[in-house]
C-alpha cells in the first residue's frame, strides 16, 4: 500500500499543511478500517467501486453529514489519483462517482455597526491582554488574515514603517498585506505591552498568551467569540466569519474581486466569489436607489 508514499506527496511536492495532511490521513484511514472489518480486505489500492459505494452508504447511516461525507471521498479519490499519478493503478474505482447533494453553506458576516460596536465602542483592558485582543480583531478585519496566518505570524515579518506585514499562507504562499494606520498603532502599544511578559517560549512569534507560550487555534477562537458575544447574536463568531466579513464589506464598497482576490490570499477567484452574495444584495439596493429608471 503506497498511502506512506502519499502522505509525503501531499507534505513535500503539495506543500499542505501538517493539520490538512494529517485530516487526508485520518479520511482514507477510516476506509481501510471499513474494508478490514467488513471485507478482510488489507490492501485498498485494488478495490471495487461496490466497495467504496458500501463504505459512503455506511457513513451516510451514520450522523455525518453529506459534506463531511464528500470530504472523506474527496480524500480517497486524492490517493487514488496518486496511484495513477505513479503508475500503481490505470482507473481509479471513484472514476465516476458523483458528489452527495448538500445544501448551499452561507456564512453571514458581521454588520459594519457590529465591527465598530467592538473595534469602537468596547472597553479593552489597557494591558498585554486587551491591547493583543483588540489587534488580532482589527488584524483579522483589516487584513482577511486566516487563523493561521495570525498565530504564526513572525516579529520579522511585521514592518512598522512600511506599514506591512508579511503572512505565509496556504501552500508555502507569500504575501504582503497593507495596515491601515489604525492597525499600526494598536502594534506599536502591542510591542510596548508584549515587552512586559517574562519568559517568552518562542520570541519569534507575535503573537503569545500571558504566559509567555505561542498561541493555539482554539485560543484565539475563544477569544473572537468571547468579544462578538456581547454583541452580535449570530449562531457563527469565528475569525473567518471576521475573514469573510472584511472580504464582503470590501466588495460592498466597490473594491474589485481581483484585488480582494489577492488580499485573501486565494488561487483562484471561484474561491472569492463565494464572498459575492452579499455584495450583490448591496449593489442591487443600491441600484434600485440610484437608477433614474426607477419609478418607485
């Protein structure tokens, strides 16, 4: 079985990262352990169809949902590709397997009042921790940064004078994201206050807990939730949902998909055109309002 072979594929020549390569592991893992227990079947690179089919029937009679589900045979279909890519198989057995139906994910971002609810009206705490929160939320408003991106973002990589930062995105992918004024303010206090903190695990990192250690995902997802809590009653409060709202109140503006294309961050623009139906609802009111046309 070449999945060792595989996983390397996906770390070295895609350049994923550990926690996607890790997620494609656990997928297919799940599979062989279907086809050990139900069909004594050791080796997955020469499998049927009627075996895979068996396998999606038994996730869909499980509570995962038809996404989740579309993730896992994604994966699988990944290491099947790989196979042909290296001559081990000539047709993968998910050649013509069709995508489970899901229902149309829309994320709602944050309102321009609820932005300046907290980013102007909320008191911080005038110390490392209130200056560092109340940065990672403008840094996520005014930048699109993704989670990752903010918790391993480096102090060399933070540019006062030019007013940039420099972030590593997905697949080793470099880019340079402006500050607005503001923003730069808040990381000059931010430098000032991170100065206190004492034994300091890992002083290329920007941004830490009070304890000095580099910070963690779920951390800084509290921390968003935390905030927008008290003052959005929105189901979902997570820095992409902060991620989408700055893509969507930059769109609703008027700036071009092209440039908010670039700032995110994306391949491709089918990955900012998600971020559109909101902008789109914007225009069309505005158009209502503005045409001479328009005899309401």
């Amino acid at each position: 079985m070449a999945l060792k072979a595989f996983i390397s594929y996906l770390s070295l020549e895609r350049n994923y990262s550990p926690h996607t390569v890790k997620a494609y592991q656990k997928d297919i893992q799940t599979f062989i352990d279907f086809c050990n227990a139900e069909y004594d079947v050791k080796n997955i690179d020469v499998v049927s169809y009627d075996i895979v089919r068996s396998w999606i029937v038994s996730l869909v009679n499980t509570v995962i949902s038809n996404r989740s589900i579309n993730r896992k045979v994604a994966s699988l279909k990944a290491y099947y590709k790989f196979l042909m890519k290296i001559g081990e198989i000539e047709v993968s057995p998910l050649a013509k397997h069709k995508a489970l139906k899901t229902s149309k994910k829309i994320e709602v971002p944050f309102s321009e009042i609820e932005m300046m609810n907290v980013l102007e009206q909320m008191s911080f705490a005038n110390d490392f921790e209130g200056v560092r929160d109340k940065l990672m939320i403008d840094l996520f408003y005014t930048t699109g940064i993704r989670r990752a991106e903010l918790i391993n973002l480096k102090m060399l990589n933070v540019n006062l004078s030019s007013k940039t930062i420099k972030v590593l995105g997905k697949r080793n992918k470099e880019r340079v994201l402006p500050l607005l004024s503001a923003t730069h303010d808040l990381f000059v206090k931010f430098f000032h206050e991170r100065k206190s903190i004492q034994n300091i695990s890992d002083n290329d990192y920007v941004f830490i807990l009070k304890s000095g250690n580099k910070m963690y995902e779920t951390f800084v997802y509290r921390i968003i939730n935390h905030y927008f809590s008290k003052v959005s009653s929105k189901v979902k409060k997570s820095p992409h949902i902060l991620r989408h709202t700055f893509a969507t109140h930059l769109l609703n503006k008027g700036a071009d998909l092209n440039s908010v294309k670039e700032l995110l961050g994306h391949s491709s623009l089918a990955s900012t055109q998600v971020y559109t139906h909101n902008s789109i609802a914007e225009l069309k009111k505005v158009h209502s309002v503005s045409h001479p046309r328009n005899r309401e």
